[in-house]
C-alpha cells in the first residue's frame, strides 16, 4: 500500500518541462478537448471490470471540497 492509499503524505514529484513542449502539449491537449461531443449512441461489447474499477477510482483522486479524511474529518 502506498502513502497515498494510507492517508499519509506523498511528497510532489516534478520535473520541469520546456517551455516549447508545454505549448506543444496545451495546443494538443486543447484540440482533443474541443473535439469531445457528448452522445447517446452505445456500444453493446463488453468492458472488462478492471478498466471500470480503475476509471471510477481515478474519478476519485479529484480534488474536491467534499473530501473527507478517513476519520470523518473534512480535508
């Protein structure tokens, strides 16, 4: 388990990035953003339970004024 999964602190990791490839990476970013459209269309094919645990549990890690800490407190 790892401090994060525990509730103990976990210290930033950064790396600088170039100037050029942060634009590069914002302009692409944005692209695939804008071009996101909503649907009502599905697909019948099966999505392994996995996918869907990991995707519900990386929705968690937002940040949120609605977070609690484990002891009930709000963080």
């Amino acid at each position: 388990m790892s401090a994060g999964e525990s509730g103990g602190f976990v210290p930033l990791e950064f790396s600088e990035i170039e100037r050029e490839e942060m634009l590069r990476r914002a302009k692409s970013f944005y692209s695939q953003m804008s071009s996101r459209r909503t649907t009502r269309h599905f697909s019948k094919k099966k999505v392994p339970r996995e996918l869907i645990e990991l995707a519900i549990r990386t929705a968690g890690t937002a940040p949120s004024g609605a977070h609690f800490l484990k002891s009930g407190r709000r963080c």
